[in-house]
C-alpha cells in the first residue's frame, strides 16, 4: 500500500546546480539536502522543507528538457504574502483561478520546471462560501 510521496524528481542541464541552489534556497526557501556520495558524482541537487515534510531533486538529464506542463505542486500558507515575496525576489508568478477553491499560482526555477503553488481557500463560518 501507498502512505506517501518520499520527493519528486525534475530534471536540469549539467551545471546549472548554482542557479538551482540560488532559486530553490534563496527564492523559495529550501533547505539543500547532501545526496549520498556515489549518487552525488552525477551532479544535481536535492532540497527540502525545513523540517523536511517536502522534497525536490534536481537530477542531471542530457539531452534536457525542462517539464513545463508536468510539475510538483506545492501547498503554501499565506500564498499571497509567498507570492509577493518570491516575486521581489526576481521570481516568475502566474496567477491562475481555474482551480475551484483554491488560490493558485505557477513559477518556473531557472531551467524552465514549472512549480505550482496552491492554498486551499477559507470557508466562512456564517454562509459556507470559499474565501
């Protein structure tokens, strides 16, 4: 049986590490995570929530391709002040209210992944409609 996800992988050209690590730590706010020695000599690079409930790695492909329809989505608390926050950091945000219930938004990291970022949206207590 399933219980949960351990992390999802998206791809990245060799030596983009340092754009990675500028994006996913300085812009979203991961941790970087060490990979284990032999599967570090393939390059790439993992990261994680603190407290580590999340994790992405970036794993080296060639010939790459970034995933620009297929993508991780992230839940987020205080979605709008972490948009507004990403995006003065240099960050893409695409707003997208397609999803019934939810605030949601898209970014890219520097390679071209889309991420997508969601929070459910509140209900109120005296008519029951999303917030």
């Amino acid at each position: 049986m399933i219980v949960s996800i351990d992390h999802v992988q998206l791809a990245a050209p060799p030596g983009s590490e340092d754009a990675l690590r500028g994006y996913y730590t300085g812009i979203l706010g991961l941790e970087e995570i060490p990979k284990p020695p032999v599967l570090a000599r393939r390059g790439g690079c993992w990261f994680q929530t603190p407290g580590g409930g999340v994790q992405l790695h970036l794993g080296v492909e060639t010939p790459f391709v970034p995933a620009r329809k297929a993508h991780p989505a992230l839940r987020i608390q205080g979605i709008h002040a972490y948009a507004e926050r990403i995006a003065a950091l240099g960050a893409p945000v695409s707003w997208d209210d397609d999803l019934p219930g939810h605030h949601r938004f898209y970014s890219s990291d520097p390679v071209g992944n889309r991420i997508e970022f969601l929070e459910p949206m509140a209900v109120g207590p005296a008519d029951g409609r999303r917030r």
